[in-house]
C-alpha cells in the first residue's frame, strides 16, 4: 500500500507539518510533482487524515485524563449514544469495545473534582446505563502512527523510543497528521 518514499514523505510531514511542498521535495531528493501527487494519493486513500495541529488538552487546563467504561442500554444502539456523547468538548474519544463494557471513552478534566462533573455529564446522556472510570497517572507510550507507517513499507529503520530519529532519518517525534 505503501513504500519507502511514502513513508519518509509522512514522517517528514509528522515531523514538519508546515514545511511545505517544495521544502519536502528538496529534503527527500524528488520532484516537487511527486511530493504533491503522493500526499494527494495519500490524503485520497485515507492514509493522511488531516494536516491540523495537535493540541495538548493539559496546556489548556485539562491536566485529567481518564479513560470511562460505558454500558449501554441494548434496545438503544451504541450510535445514539456516540452521537449524544460528542456534545460533551470533555469527550476527546469513544470507542465501541468488546468485553465487560459496551464503549470506551477518553475523557479530560481540569481537576479531579471536575472529572466528576463530566462524568455526571456522561451518565446524564440518555442510553448510559453505567459509567466506571479509572484516571490516567502517566503516559507511557503516547498516540503514535510513525511505527505503523515504517511496518506497512517495510521500512527497516523504523523510529525507536528515545532515539530521536525515524523514516529516513526524519526525527521520531510522532502525533497525528
């Protein structure tokens, strides 16, 4: 699906998401055509989403993050629910899961005491039978896509933690494109 040179033309863009066409194709050796055709068959395929910042919900005063277990009243449907929960700015994620629940949400919240706050939110959305959370202490692996990208190209060099370099040499500092 993808090759050498995609992969190094995403985790140039990871690294650099401003850097600008012509900019990429000086740094990866090939036409300026072909950056743009290759983002373009990229973006079309739905391999790159999108080019917008990412944001740190804790540098605008969310520093809780917690990950909420929903069941959910069957007859409802789980789309109902999500389409209620994406009303809550709280809710950054939800996901249908198997196992003892029936979704997953990641949640943020100014303080422990404000988490309670968006957990009744949760609990108040018509469908959410029950609601149990656990808080975040730490972070560990953060959101990351660059590994994938290196697997699906077979790309050897693929970024390692605490290395700083990636993709053809193309720093490993990875988020969401």
């Amino acid at each position: 699906m993808i090759d050498d040179l995609d992969a190094r033309l995403i985790a140039l863009f990871t690294a650099e998401p401003r850097i600008g066409v012509l900019e990429a194709s000086r740094r990866l050796g090939v036409a300026r055509g072909t950056v743009q055709a290759r983002l373009d068959r990229l973006s079309g395929q739905g391999v790159i989403r999108g080019f917008g910042p990412q944001i740190d919900p804790a540098a605008l005063g969310y520093g809780v993050t917690a990950f909420v277990t929903l069941q959910i009243r069957q007859p409802g449907g789980h789309d109902p629910v999500a389409e209620r929960l994406a009303g809550v700015p709280e809710v950054i994620e939800a996901h249908t899961i198997t196992g003892a629940g029936d979704m997953l949400c990641r949640v943020v919240a100014r303080s422990n005491q404000d988490l309670q706050r968006v957990i009744d939110m949760i609990v108040a959305v018509r469908g959410v039978e029950r609601a149990s959370s656990v808080i975040s202490l730490a972070t560990q692996v953060p959101y990351r896509t660059l590994p994938l990208v290196a697997a699906a190209a077979g790309t050897e060099n693929a970024p390692e933690p605490g290395r700083g370099r990636g993709i053809g040499g193309v720093p490993a500092n990875d988020g969401a494109l």
